[in-house]
C-alpha cells in the first residue's frame, strides 16, 4: 500500500511552463529547491548541447506522462499532432526510439511514425534495425518486417513468458472485475492494472488480489508505476537494457562520440537513467512536476516541456 501511494504523487497544477513566478506555497519552495539538484533541461539546454559538441545524439523516449498526457483511460493517452509533428523531426536528424511500458502495437498505433524505432512491454519488444551482427548474436532476436515492409530485428527475450502472461491477464479481470474503475491492460509481456480510476479505500484490496494471483506464479514479478501495479517475467531485462540493446543494434555503442538523452517520467525508466549514468554514455531528464529522487541528471516539467525540449534540439 504504502508503495502505491509513493509511486502516485499528487501532482501541483502547472502555473507557467519555466516556473518564474515567485513561490508561494511551501510545495513552490520544495520544487525550487529540487531544481537545484534537477536543473530544466530547457534552462540547461545550452550546457546540455556543449556536451553534446562533436558527438551524435541518440534519443530514447518514453511515451505516457512524457510524449501524451497522463489520463484517467489509458485508452485514450493521444499525443497532439503538435508533439508528433515534434519528434517526427528530430527523428530526421537522431536516431530516436519510444520505450515503452505500453505493448509494441499499442505505443506504434498511438505514436504512428514509421521513422522511429520502437521497444514495447518496457524493452521485452523490441522493433529495431537490422544489424546481421546483433541477430546472430541474441538467440531471442529473429529478422522480420514492420508495417510499412520495411525489414527490422525483432527482439524479444521474455518470448517464453507470453502463455503465462495470457493467462494472469485473465485472471486479473476475472479477480478485478467488482472493483469499480479497476482496469487490466495485457501489454502483451506485462499485465497491467490500472486503479487511477479506483477509490483510495479499494486500493489495498487491488494489491491484495494481485498478490494473490502472483502467488501461483514465482517467475513473475509485481512493480509499481504511476497509479498502476505491472506484471513482469522475472528476467534480467528492462528500460536500461533496452537502450543498450538499441544502441548496439545502431552501431552507436562503446563509442565516446555518442550521447544518449533519455527523457521519461516513470519509475521504471530510472533503469535507463542508471545505465546512461553509470556508463557515462549520456543524461537522462525526468519529466516530473513534484520532487522525487532520481537517476537523472535534468528535468521537465510535463509534456509540453519535453516538446519545446525536442524543437530546441532541431532549431
């Protein structure tokens, strides 16, 4: 429980987009103090491109809560045409991918551009460019065409898990299915439920009857993202495994003249924020509007932030 309210914070409505009115509350003075820590990456922007001189940028992005809008039906989770049109255009200059905890076929329906690529089920699919070097190297990756006829890897290493995922998936709407607002979402190597829509008092009860599930099925694991509990294959793979696996297949790994930037909101892409600093590969730049700690080194505030963000990277 305590989990689940850690991972939900209550987000502060948004008063401008660079945050230069006077703190009035003590929740204004807490976010200024963070951002000492977290700077804007938009504030930062020229520090961030002299990193980035004489290198190549790679970008990694995540999609709910960074390129859409957090909604209380994940269904309806659309980017404006604005940020599309945005990250169609740095995707002509970086290679760009979308990371997301959203199923392949949901975050590339949702997204709809062809000149990015794409990782679903938080990196346990991966949609991304032929390389004869990394298909013949990962036994789990098999050559195949995207929807356009355009040949790519797919890359999928938790393939064996995908009978048992069914098969939670149904039994989490089965146990849910009384809990008003309650919402299992199969994203194909995840099961996630959704309770954004769900009264705080029934909260403990979804937790409970999603350890109760799990308990019949020890090679899968519970996370915690914003006001969702996920099922994942107990495997050593995640957002950070999949920025290397992308980098690989791009060429651009163990090269001094690449900078990754990975931008994202979740929990879960703090694996990828760790990678790139542990490594010195790169930054990551939270998308948060309340403080929390992190593995990035910048921040922006929402979405509208990320997308002046983009269209600064491409002026």
């Amino acid at each position: 429980m305590d989990a689940m309210k850690s991972s939900s914070p209550t987000h502060k409505k948004k008063t401008n987009c660079f945050n230069t009115e006077p703190a009035s509350t003590d929740s204004d003075v807490t976010y200024l103090t963070w951002l000492l820590k977290y700077p804007s990456a938009l504030k930062s922007f020229e520090q961030i491109m002299d990193y980035a001189k004489g290198k190549r940028i790679a970008l990694f992005l995540d999609y709910d809560g960074t390129l859409s809008p957090i909604v209380d039906n994940p269904d309806r989770a659309f980017m404006s045409n604005s940020m599309r049109a945005a990250v169609r255009n740095v995707a002509k200059v970086f290679p760009t991918a979308i990371i997301s905890g959203r199923s392949l076929d949901k975050v590339y329906n949702f997204v709809g551009l062809t000149e990015l690529y794409y990782a679903g089920s938080h990196g346990m699919d991966i949609m991304g460019p032929v390389r004869h070097s990394i298909s013949d190297g990962h036994q789990d990756c098999i050559r195949s065409t995207d929807k356009q006829g355009k040949e790519v890897n797919l890359f999928q290493p938790a393939s064996e898990f995908l009978p048992m995922i069914h098969e939670v998936y149904r039994s989490l709407v089965r146990c849910t299915q009384e809990i008003k607002g309650a919402e299992v979402e199969n994203n194909k190597f995840c099961v996630s439920v959704h309770y954004r829509n769900v009264d705080e008092m029934h909260w403990k009860t979804i937790a409970q009857l999603v350890d109760d599930v799990l308990k019949d099925y020890p090679r899968l694991r519970l996370t915690h993202g914003r006001k969702v509990l996920e099922v994942r294959p107990v495997i050593d793979w995640d957002k950070g495994k999949a920025v290397e696996f992308l980098l690989e297949s791009l060429g651009l790994s163990n090269s001094d003249d690449v900078l990754s930037i990975y931008v994202g909101d979740d929990r879960t892409d703090e694996d990828a924020f760790k990678v790139l600093r542990d490594g010195k590969r790169g930054c990551g730049i939270l998308v948060s509007s309340v403080p929390k700690e992190s593995n990035a080194f910048y921040s922006l505030r929402d979405p509208s932030e990320v997308m002046e963000f983009l269209k600064s990277l491409v002026m």
